[in-house]
C-alpha cells in the first residue's frame, strides 16, 4: 500500500472525487420560484405561497413570518394556502425578499447548495448543509 506521499495529485484528486459520489452537490440547477402576486384593493396576495415554501423546503409559517417582519405588515394565509399581506406591494418587490431569504434561509453559505435544513434552538436559526455538511448559525426572527 502507498503512503499519501507516493500518489499524485490526480490520483489524490480522484480518489477524493469517487469518496465524494453520490453527495448533492451544487452544480444542480435549482431555480428559485417566482411570486404570482395579485393586489386587489389594499390587499397583496402571493397566490403560489404554498407551493414556494414546499419547493424551498421551509415551513409557511416561518415564510410568511418573515414577509410579515420585513414589510411591516400583518397577514394571514388563506384556506387556498396563498399569502395575505395587508398593503400594495409589486412582484417586483416581493420577490426581491423572496430571493434575500432564499440567500439567507436556504443557500449553503459554503458550498451554494439548495439542500439544507434549517432548526431553531432558542433564538438561533441552525442551516445545516445535506451536501457539505456545514453548519451556519444566526440570529432567529
């Protein structure tokens, strides 16, 4: 048997790559999904809510708590599972908080991954990596 001082660096490189297989890794294409928004009168509805928690992988609740925290504004969800903000917001708007919280809540810091998990232990958020196995820890909301 070799000691590690015997093999290349390609031979290192792709014993390393074959130890790696079967690992999610993030040259996937994960497509991060797009807010229909509807406003009727004083209200915003985001009408695919549940559908964009279940393909981020986070509870509604927390998804929703934080559209509510970040525009100030109080809401429900609905019996269709769709999203009522109280107040005139754009597409274009609500989906830039979408994507800052896929960037914060959802991405892999480390590796950009999509699969993770995220925990709450007291006041902390826990985002732990299915890919790399990294851990990221921040201030809960």
């Amino acid at each position: 048997m070799k000691t590690i001082r015997e093999y290349s660096y390609e031979e290192l490189l792709d014993r390393a790559f074959t130890k790696l297989a079967g690992r999610k890794g993030s040259e996937e294409v994960f497509e991060v999904p797009k807010a229909n928004v509807l406003v009727i009168g004083g209200k915003t509805i985001i009408q695919n809510f549940r559908d964009i928690a279940q393909v981020l992988n986070r509870e509604e609740e927390l998804l929703k708590r934080y559209f509510m925290k970040e525009l100030n504004v109080p809401g429900s969800i609905n019996e269709a599972g769709q999203l009522e903000l109280r107040g005139k917001f754009s597409a274009v708007s609500i989906n830039q908080l979408l994507d800052r919280f896929v960037q914060k809540y959802v991405k892999c810091s480390t590796c950009g991954s999509f699969h993770t998990k995220l925990t709450k232990k007291g006041k902390v958020f826990i985002l732990k990596c299915e890919a790399c196995g990294a851990e990221t820890s921040f201030q809960a909301f």
